[in-house]
C-alpha cells in the first residue's frame, strides 16, 4: 500500500470538530486501510464517531493497544503538498500520516500474534478526547499497553502536562468615564488577578518542565468607550506537570480556591485533564525504544507540554506512550510530516509488537 498517497487523501478530508460528516468520512478511510479482516466496533458520542478494531471474538483485554486520532484544527485550505521529504498538509504532523501508518500495521500483524492487539480510532482529540479514547473507555475497552502515535520524532514520551482551562471573572460598578472614582473598574481588577498568576509562573524564557499559564482572551461586556466596565472575564490556559501539586491531582473545587488565593477574584474551571506519566523502566517502555534504535533513531525518552488522550489511560494505571513520526509545524500553516521518518517508524511498531510477550493484566 502507497501510505504517503494515502496518508494525502486522509489530509484532504477537512475532518474538524464542526464537521461530523468529515469526520465520519476519516474514519471511513482509515477503516478502508485496515481492510475486511477483522471486527470493527463503532462508538458514538455526542455526535463524535470512534472505532475499535480488533480479531473477531469476544473483546478481550489487549496486549497493546494502538490509538490515534483523525481529527484536525481547523486551517485556511484542506490539501496535502509533497515537496521532496515533506508532505506538508493540516493533520500531517497531528497525527494523520501516523494513522494510516498504524492501520497498515494493524492490518498485517493483528491477525499473527500470540496476543490481542487493537487499533482505536477516534475523532475529538483536539477538543478534549472526552468522546473518543474515554468514552471508549468507559464502555470497556481495557489494555495493557497503549501507543499513541503523536509526533516524537521516534522518540518514546513516558510523559506529558496536564491541561487546565479556567476562567477568571472581575466585577465592579459602571460610572461614566470622565468619572472613573463613582466606578468600579473592573477591567483594571482582572488585569491585575492576571498579572499575580504570572508572577507566580512566569513565561519561561526556554523550554522548562513547569507550570505555564497562556492568557487566551480578556473581554468585557461593556461597549461603550465613554464607560466604566462592570464586569471584565479573563480565559486562562494552564499546562501543570504531575510535580506541581497545586494542579496535579486536584478537583476542580480545590483548584478554584486555590486559584482565588492567587488572584483575589472568582475562579471558573471549564476543562480538566490530569498529567500523564508511564514507567520508564517497563518491559514495554525498553522493548519500543529498542525497536527505535533498531530502526535508526535514539529512541530516547521525552516529555511533552501538550495534553494527549493518555492522560485517561494514566487515571487507569495503564501505562500509555506517545511514539510516532518526524516533522513540525503542528496546528500551523507549514505542518508538515517528515518522510524519513515514515518507513522506519512503521519498521519500529512492527518490531516492537513482534517483541512482546503474551500477558494479561486485570483491571
């Protein structure tokens, strides 16, 4: 199978969250790559199609568990454009060349290994994973390993940040601007509730393995140039390791107070993802960074700033890894996969998952 001209097709497809036909039609495609061979079960939620596909039979608890995910944010134009070892296109990178690559392996080794392995697809990665990977996981789907073939460069990630996105809401009183002392300037307040959570963690000069807050938006309702603003509404986008226990590990309600404590004002938190961590030293963890250097690269571990779905396997205690391809650019206009990368990461899964032994854990 020509996976760089299908890998094309797959990025052509304008798969967004406001889309659900497009999103169906990838995970047709990728369905498509897989073949006829094997049971596909199809999940749905809240209008967000996944699939898992595996050997016929009962569901089983799989030795390893392939996850990747279809969806894309959305870009100007839907095209994928080759030029030399570059196949640049949205989804390129995240992760859709590493989709079809899996099917393809799936496709060949499902069948012959003395173990059960699956291929989960889902389709809302990008805005929250909450439909896809955990809803699948609430309905059952169990694993021992899970790979999920996010961009490393062949690098194996045994870990990656939690995401937290929290409102800050200011009030005050309204008064006529050429009288700002009858008012309450509520715009003022939230910048200065903003500028105490950045003083607590600052914008790291370089890379850091800490806690980042991103100030996304800042908006008020007031219209009026001429006006005191009543009401003024920060968007926050916090990214904690599991080593900061003001985030990790906390409910929303502890994060809210704790949140006040800082900036003085009310506290909202609208999505919560927990950090993600695996065993660095598992047989899993030593048998694919392996197959890595067999393929060619160091297979060295990482750790990502960027939320994934393994954060659900990790509230599991299922230890999940991110593996996958080279290339850069992701969420951007030049996002691109390298394709060097390609052929010796399908090399690298496939060795990996012929290392294994057969072993099954309970849940």
């Amino acid at each position: 199978m020509d996976l760089v001209a299908k890998a094309a097709e797959l990025i052509a497809v304008p798969s967004t969250a406001d889309r659900p036909e497009e999103l169906a039609r990838a995970l047709d495609l990728v369905l498509d790559v897989v073949g006829t061979d094997f049971t596909v079960e199809r999940f749905s939620s809240r209008g967000k199609p996944s699939a898992l596909v595996r050997t016929p039979g009962p569901r089983p608890v799989f030795r390893v568990l392939l996850n990747a995910h279809l969806d894309v944010v959305p870009a100007e134009a839907y095209e994928a454009r080759r030029d030399g070892d570059r196949l640049y296109g949205r989804g390129a990178q995240d992760m859709k060349v590493a989709a079809v690559v899996m099917a393809d392996v799936f496709r060949e080794l499902a069948g012959t290994l003395p173990y059960p392995l699956g291929l989960q697809l889902v389709t809302d990665e990008e805005v929250g994973g909450y439909d896809g990977t955990a809803h699948q996981i609430e309905a059952g789907v169990s694993a021992d390993f899970v790979v999920i073939g996010e961009q490393s460069g062949l690098r194996v990630v045994t870990d990656s940040k939690g995401l937290c996105q929290v409102r800050l809401r200011a009030t005050g009183a309204a008064a006529h601007a050429a009288y700002p002392w009858l008012g309450d300037n509520a715009l003022l307040t939230l910048i200065g509730a903003v500028q105490a959570l950045v003083r607590r963690y600052p914008v790291p000069a370089t890379e850091q393995w800490a806690t980042t807050v991103n100030v996304a938006r800042i908006e008020t309702a007031n219209l009026a140039v001429n006006q005191v603003p009543a009401d003024a509404t920060a968007w926050l986008d916090i990214r904690f390791p599991p080593e900061d226990t003001d985030f990790s590990g906390r409910t929303p309600h502890e994060i809210v107070a704790y949140l006040r404590s800082v900036t003085g004002v009310r506290a909202e938190v609208d999505s919560l993802g927990p950090s993600h961590h695996a065993d660095p030293e598992s047989e899993e963890v030593a048998r694919l960074r392996e197959a890595a250097r067999s393929a060619g690269f160091s297979g060295e571990l990482l750790r990502k700033h960027g939320a994934a779905d393994a954060r659900f396997y990790y509230a599991r205690g299922v230890d999940a890894v991110i593996f996958g391809p080279g290339g850069d650019g992701q969420h951007g206009p030049d996002e691109y996969a390298d394709l060097t990368t390609v052929a010796p990461y399908r090399d690298a899964l496939v060795s990996f998952l012929k290392s294994l032994t057969p072993r099954t854990a309970a849940w």
